[in-house]
C-alpha cells in the first residue's frame, strides 16, 4: 500500500481532530472539494452495512478513548482515515500534541474501508477455530434455551449442530444467503462485507472458548461433556 501525503494527511488529521464531540464518535466523509460530512454513531457496529455517497474522497472515524501509560490513564483522541486510493492514515492526539501512527488495522481500518467500497487484506487465520467456537456457542444456546429440569442436548443432537468445514468465502456466502446462521452478522451485512473484514468481525463476536467449555461443563450430561473433552483437549 502506498504511503501517504504526510502535508495533506497531516491537514486533515487536524481538522477532524479539532471537530471532535468529546461525548460522541463520528463518521467524517472527506468530498472532492474538501467539505466534510457528520455522521454521528453509537457503536461501531451502527455503521456495518452503511455505504457512503460517491462524492465522498475519504472516510475517517474519530472518537475519544483512554490510553493506558506507566503513568496513568491518559483521554485521548483516536483518528483513523481512509481514502479511495487505499491510502490510509492514523492518528492520536493528547494535549492539542498530535501523534501520526503506522497504518492502522482491525475494525476501524475494515469499516472505513467497506464504507467507500474498497477491498479488505483478506483473512489472516484458520477457519477452523472460528467454526469450532461457532458450535460451542450453538450448543450453549440450545443447552440455556431447555426448560428447567429437562435433560439435554444429548450426544446426537451436539454433534448434529457442528458446521461443515467451509473456508471463509463459503462461510460469507452462506451467512448472506441466510443458510448460516452468526448471531450479530444479519444476512445484509454479510453481503456488505468482503472476506477478510467479514471473517474479523465474526470473530470478534464469538465468545472465549474456554468460557464456553466451563459453562458446557456445569450444564452437560456426563457423555457430552466426555465428547467434547475429546473433541477440544486441553482447553476445558
């Protein structure tokens, strides 16, 4: 990717930076002639699925957040931009002192790129951790959703909730066709995404497998629970 303008980024990191709502984080569009557009947020997730106007040359999220130091917690401003070239930027400030930071990643970079419509890097890790912490959150839905004092989910029903082993493409398409069920990902914003930002936000939704274990093991009967110790090893 190629490096920035350093005059002109560092213009724009200003400007945006002094617009800050310290109560509110915000979506900036940057258009050809300069002007910037507000789009306020509450969470990041409001802005999944959201596609910004053509004119826009950029898009930038800015947002107050806390920086843990060896002497304290410090407030701090957070900016990240992205233009249509590719090319990106970030950017903290502390005490009106702006400091430009290497090319971000992760949410922030994902989002800001899907909003202006370009592509993402694409998946960084296996699939089948994913798909394996997806089945451990099937079953502890259907283990919490029994009625009180029933048993269940029994050893055949578990292992009919496994996913298929699918790379990431097909787990996509699968989310957007509405045959793959992600809670947090509706089929719209499966479609939104692209591989690589689809396959980090669902992540990123999934629970701690080891939490998931010790909570199957305080609501399984005894052979489920010996199934799943094979299946995950060590991990319960």
């Amino acid at each position: 990717m190629p490096s920035p303008t350093p005059a002109v980024d560092i213009q724009s990191l200003r400007r945006l930076l002094h617009l800050l709502d310290p109560q509110q984080p915000c979506l900036y569009g940057v258009s050809r002639r300069r002007r910037l557009t507000r789009h306020p947020f509450g969470r990041l997730d409001d802005l999944v699925g959201w596609t910004a106007p053509s004119c826009w040359t950029a898009a930038a999220l800015v947002a107050p957040a806390r920086a843990v130091g060896p002497e304290g917690v410090d407030e701090i401003t957070l900016l990240h931009l992205v233009a249509r070239s590719g090319r990106s930027i970030s950017g903290r400030q502390l005490d009106h002192h702006i400091d430009l930071l290497s090319e971000g990643t992760g949410p922030l970079d994902d989002l800001c790129r899907r909003i202006i419509g370009l592509e993402t890097p694409p998946p960084g890790g296996p699939n089948r951790a994913f798909l394996d912490t997806l089945w451990l959150d099937r079953i502890l839905a259907v283990a919490l959703d029994r009625p009180l004092g029933t048993c269940g989910p029994s050893v055949g029903q578990v292992l009919a909730l496994r996913p298929d082993d699918l790379d990431w493409p097909a787990i996509r398409l699968r989310c957007a066709g509405g045959c793959l069920v992600i809670a947090g990902i509706t089929s719209a914003q499966a479609e939104w995404f692209d591989d690589g930002s689809f396959a980090r936000w669902a992540i990123r939704l999934m629970p701690d497998p080891v939490e998931a274990l010790a909570d199957l093991a305080q609501l399984l009967d005894g052979p489920c629970r010996s199934m799943l110790r094979r299946e995950f090893g060590g991990r319960s």
